[in-house]
C-alpha cells in the first residue's frame, strides 16, 4: 500500500482502519507522525486486560517517581551550589576587608 499523502488521507484511514490495523502496520502506512500514533496507542489502551493496564499503571508511576527524584535532587544541588557561592563571596570580601585594615 503506498503512503498516505497528507494529514487529512491519514487520519481518515486512522478512523477508517483502527480496530484493525496493528501499530507497526501503521508505521508502514501512516509513517512517524507522532499525534497520529499517540491516538493509535491510546485506543489501543482500550483492548488491554486488566494485567496489562496495571502494569502500564505502575511502570507509569516508577517513571514519575524517578523523575521526581532526579528533579529534587537538581533542585537541592542547585541550592547548595548557591550557597556555597555565597559563602565564598562572603570570605572574599572578609578577607578585603582584612587586608585593607
């Protein structure tokens, strides 16, 4: 089958096709368009078991929570690097201030 030409002939054969179209059959057809195969993936969400939905679920949240933990630790890494420059802003001008008198 030739590829679709343009967004319109492919999101008619989205609809057309849906339930019967696998995803890498609509790589072949559709190409890489990424809103397009976020909408198959997402419809095709609706045939899982309950397994395969729970285990998505808790891959879902192992992702969220190492991304909030790898934000933190940015976060508290900035923070400290803040403070370190700080405090050597504070020395340099202590010891000006040493020198001068």
């Amino acid at each position: 089958m030739e590829e679709l030409s343009d967004i319109t002939e492919k999101w008619c054969y989205f609809f057309k096709h849906a339930k019967e179209t696998t995803l890498d059959g609509y790589n072949k057809i559709i190409g890489e368009d990424l809103i397009i195969k976020r909408a198959y993936e997402a419809l095709d969400q609706f045939n899982w078991s309950e397994d395969e939905l729970i285990t998505y679920e808790q891959e879902l949240k192992r992702i969220w929570d190492n991304k909030a933990v790898e934000d933190y630790k940015l976060e508290r890494a900035k923070a400290e690097g803040k403070a370190e420059g700080k405090a050597k802003v504070k020395l340099k001008v202590k010891l000006k201030v040493k020198l001068k008198a």
